[in-house]
C-alpha cells in the first residue's frame, strides 16, 4: 500500500513520454546470495560452485538469470516517483548479454520507448520500456523489454 505522498507523486499513463528514463536504487550482490539462490531455483554447478564454475564456460560463479530478473524486478519497484497502479506486465524480451558475478553492484535504468493507447479501453494503455540492468562498470548484465498496462489518471 502507498502512503499519501506516494500517492501524490505517482505516475499515470497521461504523465508519461517516450524518452522518460529512471534509475533505481542498487543493490549489492554477495556470493551467499548466489549460491542460496541457486540452490533453491537454478541448482547448475556454476551457479553453486566456484570450483566448477571457473571451469565452466561462464568462467567464474555467476548468478543465475533468473535471479538477475529477480532481482532487476526489486530495483524497477524501487523507482520513484511510483506507478500510480503497479507494475503489470504482459511480456517482453529478455537477454543476459554478461554473467553477473557475485561481486557486482546492481542499478536499473529503465527508458520508455514506446506508450500505446489502448482503441478498446480508453482508460489505459501499453508502455514498453527499455530496462539495463547495470553493474559497477556499466556493463549491461540485464537487457529487459517489457511491455507494462499503464491506466490514465481517475479512470480505473
């Protein structure tokens, strides 16, 4: 739930403009976190195992993408100012153009490339967004594509 500033500040298809970008908080990845990730959703040697995973054609223990979506998930709704009704998603394209390695210290920039009203339902629309997962280098380690429900302001 929103608090009442929040609110103020929350965002609505009408409020929106290709080209709008935001950053979010980071978060600092820990080689625990990896490999507890790991062991729960992607049990792969070079996700668990540093051994093996330098072994591996990753060349060292690397997070899963999965937990990379994760986790660029939990940056995206640290964006502020706030969508106004959430982050809805109908899909989009994703690729992991680099390992992201336990050492890495995570950031989204997130760029609206596309805002399509809806002809159907006048009260939204889709936006697609553009969302790099950085890491400390500004190396992309993230690339997501995802096409979100966007409602204007005092029609839902």
């Amino acid at each position: 739930m929103t608090n009442a500033s929040e609110q103020d500040e929350a965002l609505y298809l009408d409020d929106l403009h290709v080209g709008m970008t935001f950053t979010s908080t980071t978060h600092q990845l820990d080689e625990q976190q990896v490999i507890a990730f790991a062991k729960e959703f992607d049990p792969q040697p070079f996700h668990l195992d540093p051994e093996a995973a330098n072994k591996s054609l990753l060349g060292g223990l690397s997070a899963s993408g999965w937990h990379t979506a994760a986790l660029t998930m939990k940056l995206i709704t640290s964006i502020r100012p706030l969508y106004a009704t959430g982050i809805l998603g109908l899909g989009g394209e994703i690729a992991w153009p680099k390992p992201t390695r336990p050492t890495d210290l995570l950031r989204v920039v997130a760029k609206i490339v596309e805002i399509t009203p809806s002809r159907s339902r006048p009260d939204r629309g889709i936006v697609t967004m553009e969302c790099q997962t950085l890491n400390q280098r500004d190396e992309v380690v993230q690339l997501l594509k995802p096409k979100l429900v966007m409602f204007r302001r005092g029609k839902r």
